[in-house]
C-alpha cells in the first residue's frame, strides 16, 4: 500500500485498508467496494494520472458525480499533489467557464463536460487503463499543500476559489468526527451534492473513521431515499435546511420510523427556524442533531447540539473543537465585548489561508483572523448568535439594521417567505432604508395591516419603507437568499 504522510485522511484510509480490509467503505447501488479495493482504486487511478502526464501542483476540474470513480479521481489526486477543482457539472456555462478560465486545468474530468481546445475525459477513464501494477513515482508533497480549490456558491459577484490545504481538509474531517462522534461502526447515506463543501465534508469523514459510506442520487425520491435508510440499516445522514422543509411537506412525520436507528443528523448550510428544531427534537429523542456554521472558507467553525443546547436553540453554537477559536470584532479588527454585535472570525485548522486569486483576499483576514462576513455576537457562555451578513447591513440613518431581524419579525405574522433589502431613501433623508420583498402563497396579508403588526416587534427604523410581492423569493441551491437578484 502507499504511503502519503501529507495527507492525513489518504493515512487514516490506508490504516483502515490495513486494518479492516474486508470492511465495505463505499456502496454505489449494487455495487460494493471495501477499504481494501478503496486503496487499491486510489492507486490505480493514480498511476492513469501519471501516466496522462500530470505531476505535483497541478489542476484538474473534477465533475462531482456520486460514482465510486469520482472518490478514486479524488484521492489519487491528492496522493500525487494534483490539486482537485471540484464543480457541479449541472452548474451553467458562464459559471464553468469562468472557473476554467481562473485555474486553467490540465485536463477535465466529467461525463458530462466536453470543452473546446482541453483535454476532457470521462470519470471513469482509468477503468479501462489497468495499472494497478504500475510503480508510482510519488513527490514530495506537504500537508501545507493545496489540495482542493473549491468555488464559492455565493449570492453576490463572482465566485471565488478557495484554496485549501491537505492539512485544512484533514482538520475538518477530525473536528466534525469529534464533535459527531462519527465511528467505524456507522453507516452514512448521503444525498448531498459532493460539489459543495457540505456533500464532500461528509465523503471524508466517514472514509477517515473507517465507517461505511451509501452514495444515494438526491432527496428528490423520498421514497428510494427511506428505502435505502431501511435496507442499509443506516445510522446517519446529512442534509441542508431546505431538505428538511421538503420532507416534512412530502412525508410528514414518516422518518420518526427511523428515530431509534439514526445516531446523528448533520444540518448545515442555512439557517433553520427555532420551529423546525424543536420538532426535530421531539421525531428524534435520541439522535444527536448537530447542526454546523462555517463557510466553505471556514467549514465547520462551530457546532450546537439541539438536545444538549435546547436553551440557546437560536444560537450557531460554540467553536467546534479546542482546535478552533472565534471571536467578534469591530471594523479595525478590535475585540468586542460579549453582547455587542460585530463581525464574526475564525482561526483555526480547517480555515484557507487563502484565494485562489491574490485580489479575492483584500480585507479577508485580520492577521491570523478570517473575516466570515457574518454580523453577530457572542454571549457570556461562549455561543454565538448572527443577525446578518455585514454586506448586507441596512444603514438607516447610521443605525445599521440587519434584514435577518426584519424577515423574522415578518414570517412570524405569518408569511411563507420574504426577504429584505437597502434601498435608497425615497426622502433622501436617511441614505438606506429597507425595502422588503413577499412571497405570495396561502396567506395574503394587507400590508398596512403587516405594518401595524410589525410595530409591535421592530423599531420605526426597522419597519420596510417598501413592500411588493413576488411569486418566488431567489434562493442558492442550500437556501441562502440571492439578494443581488432582488436589487437588478
């Protein structure tokens, strides 16, 4: 077997291989593969790499697919020094030409992308190249390498690459698993694209414990998925809060079936309302429901746990592990009391040190600090609590506002979804003033009567100065609101 003391999760599958070979890792419909032919893919898939001519540092795009090939692609990169461009092969045009035309890659990897004037091959390419017998010529890599650049989804401008290091990637793995408390003995269905940081975050925690990872299409087929949680026996899964509005709509309560079988639940991406927490307490007694904050820059900063924290429920939770620290900041990067709100950072071992292109990483960081972006506080015991993105403060008379506050206050009269926005002041008086926009759906309300109710729980200041209804509020794929759609 290989050695690759760079890495340590390629370190944690080779001991697992070693260890328990005859232990399934992945499981892709019919097909099986234990740890051992895990390593021995790796490798092969390695040598049809070398033998294509790529070498230490440089990039590939990697289409995410749920194929064992693609974790084969995966790894073997990382165990040459090839760093991954892991994309959504479903993403649109401009968006994979524009990622194509940042990193410019060696070769393209991906069923479904075919680019004029570049080397593009199938997922499964190696397949047919049967090297398992080839002697790698294997550099000298270090963990402090990057491994993955991986493209921010974004809901303003240009996405950006974030690079991150084998040892950045490893870091995740091993503070979700503490947390978690993710082991050999599980099985893990994911559904969750392994084009977000989400969906391959899980990939690698699972593989590094040596438990045993179901690679399922999507949610889209509720029934395949509880089929599968069922055959499977499985014990855990990931999902993102828009997931679970689509069970619940879909199935009802039909999972608490599988309450005293799940171990963990892993939720991330996007907020969840204080309502659907506590109904997943109550469907799963005994499961531990983590859920994540952190960015793809930062992933998995922080973690709560809605049993165990039933009493900061509306908190993002406390730093991960000892080996992540956070803090709130004023505009120069000064520490802020407990209480008073600022902009939240992290440093730690699974935080970038940097983008992929030098100008990206303009006012990122205070020092060792990665600037999240995020507008928060943290109270006496440590937990951490947002009330908005600092790009999208609302600055009303030099009272900065968050748009989180004025849609919480709003969905909580009643309203399916909204979302809210700075608008210039019609008066010309206060510089910014909040515009918010309503989704129409079952309940319509009239808006002078949403004013007078919202007087009630906000501010003047805070009350929106504008209000349309729309058909659809514009949400990424995990649920975050794309308020630049909202200001063209």
């Amino acid at each position: 077997m290989f050695s690759a003391p760079h890495s340590q999760l390629l370190c944690d599958i080779v001991r697992n291989a070693e260890h328990t070979p005859d232990k399934l890792a992945l499981v892709e419909g019919a097909a099986s593969v234990t740890y051992a032919q895990l390593v021995a893919n790796i490798e092969s898939a390695a040598a049809s790499l070398q033998a294509l001519g790529l070498k230490q540092g440089d990039h590939i795009i990697l289409a995410a697919q749920k194929e064992v090939q693609f974790v084969y692609l995966y790894f073997a990169a990382h165990l040459l020094g090839i760093v991954n461009v892991v994309v959504d092969s479903a993403s649109p045009r401009e968006r994979l030409n524009y990622i194509i035309g940042v990193v410019n890659p060696s070769v393209i990897f991906g069923d479904d992308l075919s680019i004029e004037g570049l080397r593009c091959l199938p997922l499964n390419y190696f397949d047919d190249k049967n090297r398992a017998g080839d002697a790698l010529e294997l550099s000298h890599v270090e963990d402090a390498d990057v491994a993955d650049v991986m493209f921010t989804t974004g809901t303003t401008g240009l996405p950006k690459g974030v690079c991150l290091t084998h040892a950045n990637i490893a870091g995740s793995a091993g503070n979700t698993n503490s947390f978690i408390g993710t082991n050999s003995s599980d099985i893990e269905a994911l559904a969750l694209p392994l084009s977000h940081s989400f969906g391959l975050g899980r990939l690698r925690c699972v593989l590094t414990v040596g438990a045993t990872l179901v690679l399922v299409g999507n949610f889209a087929n509720l029934k395949s998925f509880f089929t599968v949680l069922e055959t499977e026996h499985v014990t855990g899964f990931g999902m993102v809060p828009a997931v679970w509005q689509y069970i619940k709509r879909i199935s009802g309560r039909r999972m608490t079936k599988f309450s005293e079988q799940l171990r963990y639940i892993e939720i991330g991406s996007a907020a969840l309302p204080l309502e659907d927490k506590q109904q997943l307490m109550e469907m799963f007694p005994n499961t531990r429901l983590c859920m994540h904050y952190g960015l793809t820059e930062a992933s998995r900063a922080m973690f709560t746990e809605f049993h165990s924290n039933a009493d900061n429920l509306d908190s993002v939770g406390r730093p991960a592990t000892d080996k992540v620290e956070a803090l709130v900041v004023d505009d120069l990067g000064n520490p802020l009391a407990d209480g008073v709100d600022g902009e939240i950072c992290v440093r730690g071992n699974m935080v970038t040190h940097s983008y992929f292109l030098p100008q990206d990483n303009d006012d990122a960081f205070f020092g060792e600090w990665f600037r999240t972006g995020d507008w928060g506080h943290r109270d006496k015991d440590g937990y951490f609590y947002l009330t908005g993105r600092k790009k999208e403060l609302i600055n009303v008379g030099g009272e900065k506002v968050s748009p989180v506050t004025i849609e919480d206050a709003i969905k909580s009269l009643g309203i399916e979804d909204c979302a809210c926005i700075a608008v210039p002041d019609p008066k010309g008086v206060l510089g910014e003033v909040p515009k918010v926009f309503l989704q129409r759906g079952r309940v319509m309300m009239v808006v002078d009567d949403l004013k007078q109710r919202l007087a009630q729980l906000l501010p003047p200041h805070e009350i929106p100065v504008q209000w349309e209804w729309i058909d659809q509020i514009p949400r990424t794929s995990s649920g975050k609101i794309q308020r630049l759609k909202l200001k063209q």
